[in-house]
C-alpha cells in the first residue's frame, strides 16, 4: 500500500518534478497519481501538453510543451493541478480555491502545505474566476514551491 | 441555522412560511420540507423510537426510512424529510404508533393514465431513460416522491469526473438542471407526464397491460392513480447504510446523504462539528462540502486500512487541515438527547478494536458514509428475481445489456440496480430507456445501444470500477442463468 493511501497526502516522490529551466517559465504540476475515470484537463489544454492514455490512466503532463497558461487549474474536477513558476527565491503558485471568503489582489494570506499547516505568509497577485472556481496565483518563497497547496484567507 | 453565503451555491431569501410545531409557531421557508425547516429552526428531534422512549431525527433524509415520521394536519405517518411545508400547517410528534387517522387518505376519485413506459424515480437514471425514451416517440410517465426532479443530482455541487460525454467537469447541480430542462422540454410537447411528490405503490392484476398504483400526494392528502404501460424502469435509487453502536439513533446521526440534503438543497447547516464515518467518496466529497458550508469537520474515521475514495477529494481535505485516520471507527456516540460527542476506537488489521485505544472527541454531529442498499422492493413485489450481489451492495436484479430483469418489459437502471455512481446511472437511464422504446417498437436504433454500452465499459474500465465491474459479471451471469432456466 503506498503511504498517501493511507494518509490522503501526496509526497514528492508521488510525482513528476520539472527541471529548473521549466519551473522559470511556469508549468502545470497534476496532483492525480491514481486511476480514475477522468479526462477534462486534457481537453483544456491550447498546446496538447496533457495526454492520456486512456480515460483511466493518470493524466501527463509534457513540461517541455506545457506554457503554464493554468487554464487546466480551473477545470479539474479533482482540484488537484496545481502551476508553479520559480524564479530566483520567488515562485508563484497557482491554485484553485472554492471557498466563501475569497481573497483580492494584494492580500496577504496564510500558506498551507498539503497537511494543512501554515508554512507562512503569501502575497495574492491574481484572481481569476472559472466558473464558481476561484484560481488563486499567490506568491511564495521558492524555497516553498512545492510544498503550499492551499491558502486560508 | 441557514447559510446565507456559500461559495458555490446561491441561497437567495424565500418566502417566511409560519407553521406550528407541537402548538408553538415556527417561520420556515418556502422551499423547504418540514424536518429541513424544523432543523433550521433547531428542532432535532421529531419522533421517539417505538421499543424505548429514546429521542430520535432524521436518519436518511431523502425519504428512505422510518425516522422522521410525524402527525402533520392530522395525518399521521407523514415522511417530513420529502412533505413539502406549507403555510399554516400543524405538525406534531406521535405517540408511538399513530393512531388511525380521521383525515381523508384518498380525498379524490380515482384517476386512470395510459402509457406506453411508466419510470419509477427521477434522478438521473429515470430522467436519462424518460428523456431517450420520449425522444423516441414512446409516451412516458415519470414519477417521484420529492418536490423536485433529479433525485440526489440536485445536491452535488461538486464537479463530476468522467469524460465530455457524461458532462465531466459540470457540477452535479448544473446537470441536474439541464436535465430537468430536457425533461420539462419534453413535457411541454406533451412527450412526457411528470408526477413529483408521488409514490408508486406497487404492481397490481392485469389482462394485458402492466398495472400500478400511484399515489400523489396533495396537502397531506392523496390521489390514487390507476397506470397502466407496457414497460416499466425502476430507477428508485438506494437508501444510506447504518452502522451499529450505541447511541446510533440519537438526533445529530445522519446519513451524509442527509447532510448533504440539508446543506446543499435547503441551506440549512447540519451541525457545527461533524464527525464523518467513511473515507470512500462520498464521505470525502460530504466532508469537503460541510467546510464550504462552513461547518468544521472534526476528523473523518475510516475502518479499512486505506482510503476507499479518490486520492485527490482526500488531498482537498487533508490541505485543509482535517485528519483522516484508517483503521478507525467509532465505538459509541455520547450524549443524552442530542449528539454530543463520540468515542473513536482504533481497529487491528483483522478490523477488531484495540484494547485501550479509545479517544473522545467533542460533536454535534455524526454522518455516516458506509455504503448504500439498492432500493429494490418493488421488483420483488413485481416478482423479478433477485440475488445477493455484495459487490452491488445487495439484493439486485440480474439483468440483461439491455437493463432488462427476468421479466419482460421490466427494467432497472441506476443504483437500484447495484450501487454505483451518477455518470454510469445517467448512461444506464440512457440504455433501459432505448432499449423500451425499441421493445416498444418506437426505434430500432441498435448503433446507439451498443455506443452506450461502451461508454459504460469505459468508464469501469480503472480500478476503481473493479467493484461494480465484478458486481456486473455477476449479475450478466446470472441473467444468463435465469434466462436459460425459463
């Protein structure tokens, strides 16, 4: 049994990481390991970045032709695709929010890791709404790029 | 308590519906069905249990089970989790088992319909079926017990999985609305009979025609209806699990089903710390919607060793901060009238309790998520042949490709015909509904019976559909069996 089975909490080793050069120009993390019966990130995508084999194989995410439009970060029904892009100690991580409180450009709000902890503080720059979907771009420490997955506002 | 502001969902202020309970005036709203309008209004508890005096609420919520019977006008007996509230009406607890009542049952004569397919349940097998059945020229009477149509779609805010076909990406919500708007489409073209707050009774003698009972139910009162048809789809659905310990039938125990009733049709917050039992998907998907309706969810406790539902609806909950601990149960719920807290207990890998391993946890409400059983009580007084299927979480009818059960012209679709989820319920609607009308002689349009079945195949293609996959052998097996035993 793997540990997230047990847990509900992905760790690095669950996915895919990009190089540094494709972090500097923003690409789509997808947080989806299992088999599931899903397929709509694939069509959302301008550039055909994300395929999959089937309707139940795990979606992959091509770093190299993913643009990190993040128009995949709204559609997901599972909430799990995640767009980072790290530049120096900055990384901005987009993310999507469905929540009464919904944060404005400017904020600062608490930083959540994948456990539910506050790592931190973060700096809201973008808020675009899909649907009832809020998709959230909030800047980090790159140190923290991969960890904060969440925001409470 | 009702919610007023939720992210996805839009509750505009009703209409104020006064009412009484046990002589004293309540403000409901319009919209509401009196147990939801009684809970905004703190109201828990709504019966007693017949052995003991013990308090008890609601359990299903969706008009499945006996816990939310009471005395309304004078009628005894009325299920007040699906009894639309109306203004000025007197509702009041029993006494144990009511008394028989003085009121009218059966106000009005008796009513004959003539159709060609009668569809029991509109959620979204029945209204899948009755939408491709109509399309094809076949005339359809559609019946359901509540208010609204689309059965537990009207309730899931959340996206669905699946692909373009099934809607994948639209919340259950949305879907229930554009079926409703094919439905009532339909109807305007006089298609389609839609009967909302209505049960169908049972199966009854008849020359040639099938013969069923139904009843409308109107200001408490009923109309009996004569329906005669030449097919019939039983989309009843299924009905919530219990779980035995002590204490399970104290106010503040519901069904998520009933949680997610009460949050998400009617805007009334179920509890202020709820304890979830069950971490397959509709534990988490409940849990995570309790949070958007502002609730806090204490933990959810989960009795297999691994998480039963998707990784990525436990993600959204864990990045919210909220535990989800496997191997773990609830042992027994604290409290003298109400729900006030609950003792977890920790369980081996054989599902036995560990000695010593008991916690206690503050609550005001406890959901169990354990599984669903197929409603199927009316194919067996139609006397269809059923058989235990654990993987279908019941008693079920062996069927056909077609939907078809052991006697003709009788067809199941959805969860009653083994517990599945909305996509594959929707596509069976779809299947049982088409393959009617070509029985029927309304289309002949085989291609798209075949197209369907292969969605269907697909979609339980994944591990995740290795349960429903085994439960449908199963029953294609068994079909074989009894079809080559007639």
């Amino acid at each position: 049994m793997r540990q997230y089975e047990k847990t509900g909490i992905l760790s690095i080793k669950d996915l895919k990481i990009p190089s540094k050069k494709q972090f500097e120009k923003g690409v789509a993390i997808l947080e989806c390991v299992q088999e599931i019966p899903c397929n709509p990130c694939v069509d959302s995508c301008p550039v055909h970045a994300i395929s999959m084999k089937d309707i139940n194989a795990p979606p992959v995410n091509n770093f190299e032709k993913c643009i990190g439009c993040t128009k995949c970060v709204g559609v997901c029904p599972g909430l799990a695709i995640f767009v980072i892009k790290i530049k120096a100690n900055t990384a901005w991580i987009t993310l999507p929010y469905e929540f009464v409180t919904v944060p404005k450009v400017g904020d600062v709000v608490q930083a959540l890791d994948r456990k539910g902890k506050v790592r931190g503080k973060a700096l809201v720059k973008k808020v675009v709404k899909h649907g009832k979907t809020m998709v959230v771009t909030i800047e980090v420490n790159s140190s923290l790029a991969m960890s904060i997955r969440n925001i409470r506002v | 308590m009702r919610i007023r502001a939720h992210p996805i969902i839009d509750f505009k202020k009703r209409k104020e519906l006064p009412f009484y309970f046990q002589k004293k005036k309540i403000v409901g709203e319009e919209g509401d069905t009196i147990a939801s309008a009684l809970h905004a209004a703190g109201v828990r508890t709504l019966t007693t249990s017949l052995k003991y005096k013990s308090p008890r609420g609601f359990f299903c919520g969706i008009g499945k089970c006996s816990s939310c019977l009471m005395r309304v006008n004078g009628v005894p007996n009325v299920r007040t989790c699906i009894a639309p509230l109306k203004e000025g009406i007197q509702v009041e607890m029993q006494e144990k088992l009511a008394e028989l009542p003085n009121a009218e049952f059966f106000g009005e004569p008796k009513k004959t319909i003539d159709v060609d397919v009668l569809i029991v349940g509109a959620g979204p097998a029945g209204l899948c079926a009755a939408i491709e059945c109509a399309k094809q020229g076949v005339s359809v009477l559609i019946v359901d017990e509540n208010q609204r149509v689309g059965g537990q779609l009207i309730k899931q805010t959340h996206k669905f999985f699946g692909s373009k076909q099934e809607r994948a990406g639209t919340r259950g919500i949305d879907i229930a609305k554009e079926l409703e708007d094919d439905l009532r489409k339909l109807e305007s073209e006089k298609k389609i009979t839609v009967m909302t707050d209505a049960t169908v009774i049972g199966c009854y003698e008849s020359d040639k025609k099938y013969r069923f009972g139904a009843v409308e139910r109107c200001d408490y009162k009923s109309i009996l209806y004569d329906v005669r048809c030449n097919a019939v789809i039983l989309a009843c659905g299924a009905m919530e699990n219990m779980l035995l310990f002590p204490g399970n039938d104290l106010p503040g125990v519901y069904g998520a089903g009933a949680v997610q009733t009460l949050m998400n049709v009617y805007g009334v917050m179920p509890g202020k710390r709820v304890l979830m039992v069950g971490a397959g998907n509709v534990g988490l998907i409940v849990s995570y919607q309790l949070l958007q309706a502002g609730s806090v969810v204490n933990r959810i406790v989960e009795a297999a060793p691994s998480i039963g539902g998707y990784n990525v609806h436990a993600a959204k909950l864990r990045r919210c901060g909220v535990l989800i601990q496997t191997s773990h149960s609830i042992k027994e719920v604290c409290g003298e009238k109400k729900v006030e807290g609950a003792v977890l207990i920790r369980l081996d890998v054989n599902w036995k309790p560990i000695k010593d391993s008991e916690e206690y946890i503050k609550c005001d409400t406890i959901c169990l998520a354990v599984g669903l059983t197929p409603s199927t009580r009316l194919l067996s007084q139609i006397g269809v042949h059923l058989d235990y299927i654990p993987e279908a979480g019941g008693y079920v009818a062996p069927h056909d490709e077609s939907m078809q059960t052991s006697v003709k012209g009788v067809y199941v679709a959805g969860d009653a015909s083994g517990i599945e989820e909305a996509s594959t319920a929707m596509i069976e609607g779809k299947i049982a509904g088409l393959a009617a009308a070509i029985q029927l002689g309304g289309s002949r349009n085989k291609k798209l019976l075949v197209q369907y079945r292969e969605e269907l195949v697909q979609l339980r293609a994944g591990p995740f559909g290795e349960k429903p996959r085994i439960a449908k052998e199963k029953i294609a097996k068994l079909a074989e069996v009894h079809h080559a035993s007639v």
